[in-house]
C-alpha cells in the first residue's frame, strides 16, 4: 500500500514537472530577426505626383474559414477580429500636363489638369492587430487567414474613402493650392480646371 502511494506521489510530481516543463517551452524567446542581408531594387520610376488628399481609416474586419456546418466550425473553424488601420493618399498625375493644358486668362492662368486618382492605400502595420482570434478543438489554424484580412481590410479601407469623397477632396485641394502658387509667382485670378475622378 505505502509503495503504490508512493509511486502515484512519484508519477504526479513527475506529471507536474513535464507539464511546467511543457508550458514554459511553449512561451518562447525573443524573436531573432537577421535583416542583414543585401536589398535588390526592383525597379525606378520617374514621378510627377501631386500629393492633396490624405484620410486616415480605421476598420474592423471579421475573417473566417466556413468547415461546412456549425460542429464542424467548432472542432475545426478558424475565426479572427483584425482592427486595421490604414492611410488612403489621392491627388495628381502631372506627368501628362503639357503646354496646351496652360493657357493665358486675363491677368492669370487657366489650368487643366487630369482627373484625381487614388496613389496609394496603405495599411498602418504599427495600428493594426488582431484583436481577437477563436480556433476550433482541434484546428490548426489557417496560416493565411491574417493575410486574407489584411487584403479585404486594404480594399474596405480604400472604398470607406472613396464613399466618404477623397477625389473630391484632393480636386479641391489641388485647386486652391495651384491658385495660391500661380498668384504669389505674379498670376493673380488664376483658375484650376479638372475632371471629376473616378474609383
């Protein structure tokens, strides 16, 4: 009797060891990162942009895999909350501006420029988390599911800001902004054309 209490004692202890043993493993180190290797510069371009319109977005996208029916979501579903932030930036290609887009108005200039476009939309990797991830028993995890909402959060954040009128923006913008620069170089009541732009 006093052997077996003292084998279950011996097996618990060792149970209890293995499983601290287990859990502290499972925490990790820091994570190394070696970024010391040579950069490979793809490709240059030439640009002739003009920067008037930045909107900041923030938006809460939900991310899941669809198993096929709500116990196998259970067992084996991948579901994420990502808060993503991102930066919309919209203005002027004047690549394309040539001299018969510059033409004499009284004392002034008449310019007319292209329509506005969307440069760039950018997600904030600093602002954006997961907020909240929730796996099956017995799932894996799906590696790419962060990815996957990153991109729909990309897309969400440039539509959010296309509905809320950053073409319209920048087209204002770029108006007074020209006008004032035409002006203070001599060319007062100056006008700044352009067509409406288009997401």
């Amino acid at each position: 009797m006093r052997t077996t209490v003292i084998i279950a004692l011996l097996a618990l202890l060792l149970g209890a060891g293995s499983a601290s043993w287990i859990i502290a493993r499972g925490k990790g180190g820091d994570t190394a990162i070696d970024a010391s290797r040579d950069a490979v510069v793809k490709e240059m371009r030439s640009l002739g942009r003009l920067e008037t319109s930045s909107f900041s977005i923030e938006k809460i996208i939900e991310a899941k895999t669809d198993e096929g029916g709500p116990w196998r979501d259970i067992l084996f579903g991948d579901k994420l909350l990502l808060v993503a932030h991102g930066e919309v930036v919209a203005g002027y290609d004047l690549s394309g501006l040539s001299d018969a887009d510059i033409e004499k108005a009284g004392d002034g200039l008449r310019v007319t420029l292209p329509a506005p476009e969307i440069f760039s939309v950018r997600i904030d990797n600093g602002k954006t988390r997961v907020y909240d991830r929730d796996q099956g028993l017995l799932a894996r995890g799906d590696k790419d599911l962060e990815t996957e909402a990153r991109v729909a959060a990309e897309r969400s954040i440039r539509e959010a800001a296309c509905a809320a009128g950053i073409l319209g923006e920048a087209k204002t913008n770029a108006a007074k902004q020209i006008a004032a620069l035409l002006g203070a170089l001599g060319f007062p009541g100056s006008v700044v054309v352009s067509p409406d732009g288009s997401c």
